[in-house]
C-alpha cells in the first residue's frame, strides 16, 4: 500500500537530511508504528505519505514516496484525500467548523458523499470514538483529549484506505486512549484499514503493532518486526526497559506476554515499603473551589493542599476538570471559593504579581512564546519578574537546554520549548508550580530529564502539582496523587497504593508483578540489586 523508495528529504539551509535513502513497505491492512526521538524525522515522514511534504513545507525531496500506486511528489494532499486520511499533533489547527457533528460531517461534504450516507456515516463515527453525546458541543468548548477524538472522527468518516495518525493518544486519558486505539485496532483488522501511526507512549499502542519503523536521528529508517526493532532502539518504553533489567533478548510487546515470562522464571518482587516522606508546610490552601462555564459545572467545590518540598500528580479522564483547577489555583479562573498561598489569593493580583506565587506552565507551552529569539523571551522574563539580567537564561542552562540567544524559539524542539517556558515562569521564583500535560510530545529521554527538573524543584522546597495522563511519569515523580472525575476530586492517597489499585490508572510494571507494589522498571532493577 505505501513504498518508500530510496526517499530522501532536506529542509531549506538543513545541515543535513531528515531522511536519507530510505526505504521500505508497508503492507495493505498493517498498523505501522513509527518510533524515535524527538526530531528525528517521525512527522516528516508522515507528512511525505499524503503529500504535505514537500508541497506544503518545501524542501527538496529525492526518490519516490507511492501511495496505491500514486507518486505523492505528482499528487498534492487534496488529490490524496479520499486515500489517505491524516490527523497531526495539534488537531485543533486543522479544524474549519464550529461543532462536532459539522467537523465530522466537513470531509465527506467535499468529497461530495451523499447526504443520507453522509449522516449515517457520522453517527456511525461518533460511536465508534465514544463521543456521540458531545454531538452538538462547540469545538472550542471541548477538552483537548476531546479535539483528538474528534479530529481522528472527522478523518474516519471519510473511510480512507490509508490512515496517517501523529500522536494521536497525546492529549488522551488511559480509557480513551485505549478506545481509540481499539477502535483503530478493529478497523484494521475488519476492514483492511492501513494505518501508519507516530507515538511517543509506545506502552498504549505497541501490543498491537504489525510493523514498526525507527527513525534514529540520522536520517535512516529501520524497517521490522515490533519485538526485533525494539530490541536495537535507542527508544526504551517500560517493557523494553524490563527486558534489559532482566536480560530478555526478546522484548515482550504486552503486559500478558512480560507477565507470564515472569511467572515462569520465578520473578514476582516483594520489595519493602518505602517510609513515609515527612510533609512540609502547606504552600497553597484552597477550599470549595468551584468553575462555572454557563450550566456547566467544571470544578465542584474542590479541597487541596499542597506541600512544600513535594510533587502531586493530578490524574482523570479528558473533560473532568482537571485544567480548569490549574487554572483557577493560579488565580487567571474566576472563581467560587478561597486559594491563599502566604496569605496571599492570586485571582486578587496583577498577573505578574500572581507569577510570583503560583506559576502554571499549561498543555501547549508554545503558547507563551512570541519573541523572535531565546534571548528576547529571557530579557523579557528578567524584566517582568524584576530579576538581575541573566537569570532566566541562567534557569534555562540549569534545565540542561543550551541554545544561542539568537535561536528563534518556535525552531526548538517541544522539550527545548516546555524548558524555556518553565525557566521563564521559574525566574519569578513561586512558591508554587502548576504543570498541565507537560510530557505531551516529549520522548522518553525528555521525560526522564524532567522528572529529574521536576524532583530538583521539589528538594528546593517547591510544591509541584503534576496534571497528566501519563501514568509511566506519574508513576516516576508522583509521591502522592490525586483523582478527579466530573469536577470532583474522588481520591487522594500515596502514588503507590492509588496506582497499584487501579485497573486504569496502573502503570506497566504494576500489572506485570501484581500484587506486589512496582511502579517502575527502576523499582525492579532496585529489588533485583
């Protein structure tokens, strides 16, 4: 179905190409999954199979990308549409209506599909992604797990033969995640669909993976079985980490396959329960806090604490409320109820005096960069945090990014961006830190070395509130976690006992070595030292 004959790719003034010679198939009805580091390539070679590379990036491109038969270098994208669907990381920049049922129905409209088939095609759709009751909701209303469900919907409808899906579990809970994938999953196997799909959290997507494609950063691509190419990658999700811990040549590509290689080898850790952390003073109090948006109830008269010197993560499915609560404790959401932080409700100050006492970095971080260059962006922090000139960048190189001044900062890497951003909220040096979905686009390396920042922060005596659907990196820094569900807060325990009680919510290794209490490939290599 997609042939890739000795393709290579270069941006305008590139050092060196993104791709290079590179040369593979995949077959018609697989589920190809790309995998590498960030920016290695995984986007370019998506945007090559329906024709955005190089008709709407420019750049020069070498050998030949064929689609069903179709040279994609003599077929624009529109041409394409009604082979491949396409869904990139940011869906919301690709939408072109108002409400759901219009986003979904907008494709199938252009390729002229008949109204009746058209309208039995989006309920169809709606149920297939579980989101028939948000219908009649506005696009902008919506969480931004549910603009990924609905974006993958409006693509569906149009019944590609080709899927092309970039990250598409990276704004979604654990359960949504998973009834997309399997949505996905029986589509593929029932109806032949192709789908070539880049993912970060391999752990969500890689059980059922045909094929796999690595791109180490050097302009190769690595064609093979999932178990074979995860076992050469420099990419090591919490399974492959297993493996190497435990010296398996062969990676297992899904919790039943790790679990019984486990049982039969005797392994089943017992190891002693860690000691309580003392608990510093509370560095944020906030009571009854409520949000409105109209009717709709988003937080509903929630209690918290937090801790100086600790990090909390915020878990909970698309849509409970969770950014909502980020947002009205740094004090930008009006309000019902009180947050005091030394005495001081941030939603009373001016923004830059709220920066000083609670910080949020939110989901996209992007969003708070808009000067030409690094340098700029960290002048402008220095000054609006009333800091000596160079502290920000001073943060910024502690954080481990070191980049020229002159560097425009939407050419960083997302890592490099979320590291900038946190050294410009940082510098005004809060008491509190507010992340929302801060390892949404960031690969395993990027996650490990902010959880390193993270638990750095911490030691320093800062309080940390975590919001994200990881649960690998909540399992990694989380001391305690909170649950939230329909603007309520339903649970608040230690990390360990939250996570292992959860069918949802535990990560990997928890579901191998059940019942024992592991977390992560770490706690295993520590039981087995």
């Amino acid at each position: 179905m997609i042939t890739f004959e000795q393709v290579s790719f270069g941006y305008p003034d590139a050092v060196r190409p993104v791709l290079d010679r590179a040369s593979f198939e995949v077959a018609e009805g697989d589920l190809c999954l790309v995998i590498g580091p960030t920016g290695s390539g995984k986007s370019t070679l998506l945007g090559a199979i329906n024709g955005l590379v190089p008709h709407f990036t420019g750049g020069t491109l070498a050998g030949r990308v064929l689609v069903d038969g179709r040279d994609t270098a003599h077929f624009r994208p529109r041409d394409l549409a009604e082979v491949v669907g396409y869904v990139g990381q940011d869906p919301v920049r690709g939408f072109v209506t108002d409400t759901v049922t219009e986003e979904v129905a907008y494709g199938m409209e252009q390729l002229g599909i008949d109204p009746v088939a058209m309208r039995k095609r989006v309920e169809e759709t709606l149920d297939l992604l579980g989101i028939a009751e948000l219908r009649n909701r506005a696009l902008i209303e919506l969480s931004g797990g549910q603009q990924q469900r609905v974006a993958i919907a409006a693509v569906l409808a149009a019944r590609p033969e080709v899927l092309v899906l970039d990250e598409p579990t990276s704004a979604l809970d654990p359960t949504a995640a998973a009834d997309v994938l399997a949505a996905i999953t029986t589509l593929v196997h029932e109806v032949g669909l192709t789908v070539v799909l880049a993912e970060h959290r391999l752990e969500r997507v890689m059980h059922a993976a045909d094929s796999m494609l690595w791109l180490p950063g050097d302009g190769q691509v690595v064609a093979g079985a999932p178990a074979e190419v995860l076992a050469r990658a420099n990419i090591t999700p919490p399974l492959a980490a297993l493996a190497r811990t435990l010296g398996w040549e062969r990676v297992p590509l899904s919790v039943r396959e790790a679990r019984r290689r486990a049982l039969a080898e005797g392994l089943l850790p017992s190891p002693p329960p860690l000691a309580p952390k003392p608990v510093g003073d509370p560095a944020l109090v906030a009571t009854g806090i409520e949000v409105r948006y109209g009717e709709l109830v988003a937080v509903n008269k929630v209690d918290l604490r937090l801790h100086r010197g600790s990090v909390t993560t915020l878990l909970g499915r698309n849509g409970s409320g969770k950014s909502s609560l980020l947002w009205a404790l740094q004090g930008a959401l009006s309000r019902a109820g009180e947050v005091s932080v030394d005495g001081l409700d941030p939603h009373t100050l001016s923004p830059a005096q709220a920066r000083r006492v609670v910080t949020l970095v939110p989901q996209t971080a992007a969003d708070l960069l808009y000067l030409p260059s690094v340098g700029a962006e960290c002048d402008l922090a220095d000054r609006d945090s009333a800091v000596p000139p160079g502290t920000t960048a001073a943060l910024l190189a502690r954080l481990g990014v070191l980049v020229e001044p002159e560097r425009d900062p939407r050419d960083l890497s997302e890592g490099q961006q979320l590291s900038l951003v946190l050294a410009i909220q940082l510098s005004a040096a809060p008491p509190v830190l507010l992340l929302d979905e801060p390892t949404r686009g960031l690969d395993y390396q990027a996650k490990a070395e902010l959880a390193a920042i993270i638990s750095s922060l911490a030691a320093d005596g800062m309080a940390v509130l975590v919001s994200t659907h990881d649960v690998e990196f909540a399992a990694t820094i989380g001391e305690r976690t909170l649950l939230m569900a329909d603007g309520e807060l339903i649970a608040d325990a230690d990390t360990a006992s939250l996570l292992t009680s959860s069918i949802a919510y535990a990560p990997q290794m928890a579901k191998v070595f059940a019942p024992a209490a592991v977390l992560t490939p770490a706690d295993v290599a520590r039981w087995l030292a």
